[in-house]
C-alpha cells in the first residue's frame, strides 16, 4: 500500500494511476490559470484570398474551361485549408490543378498564386 502525503497546502494533488492516459491539460491548486488555444480555421490572410478567388471563379465563370472542375479543386483546397489538420500535400494538388485550370484568365491565376502564398504553399 502506497503511502500518501499532504503538502502544507492541503490535499491538493493529482493522482493519475493504473494505464491512464491523460491528454489535455489538468491542473490542482490555488488560483490555477489555464489558458488553452484552439485552431479557429485559417488565418485572416488566408481567408481573404479564399474568399477573392471564389468571386474570382464565379465572375469568369465563362472564361474558364473546365470551371465545375475548377470550383471542385477549389472546394477541396478550401475544406483542406480550413480543417483542423490540413493536408499540405492534397492542397498542393488541388492548387496546382486550379492553377492549370485557370490559367487563360489573368486574374484568377494571380489570385490563385496568392492564395498558394498566403497557405505557404509557394505559387
């Protein structure tokens, strides 16, 4: 039997036993602060250049080619970009593709190469 002591504070501790796994945070005592920050969804940048190249797209509608494919590569680097864990690599793709896709219209191509930079994903 293991012994258990108080400190002058009181019985204030925490005691974690058996094959506990503990994620998050977890705090005892006195006037305990604790501070925790969630991931709200893109930055305010990267934001912005989603929302210009969504107009952007509906705008030249016309202009570009394949635009349902277009809006579908969009879509994916969005939904990418906005999840709580990202995958570099499939928004990659998907910019590169909207890219090809939209390169007949100036505009567009310079709006996708900053929402490329603004996601740190070159352009």
């Amino acid at each position: 039997m293991s012994e258990h002591r108080t400190s002058d504070h009181g019985d204030r501790g925490i005691r974690i036993g058996g094959n506990a796994t503990v994620s998050g945070q977890v705090a005892s005592g006195d006037n305990v602060t604790q501070n925790q920050q969630v991931d709200a969804g893109p930055s305010r940048e990267v934001a912005e250049a989603l929302a210009r190249v969504e107009r952007l797209l509906d705008a030249h509608a016309g202009e570009v080619a394949e635009h349902p494919r277009a809006r579908r590569d969009f879509v994916d680097v969005r939904e990418e970009a906005e999840s709580g864990d990202p995958d570099t690599e499939r928004m990659a793709g998907g910019l590169e593709r909207l890219g090809r896709r939209v390169a007949g219209v100036a505009v567009l191509a310079e709006a996708v190469h900053g929402l490329a930079a603004a996601l740190g994903a070159g352009g």
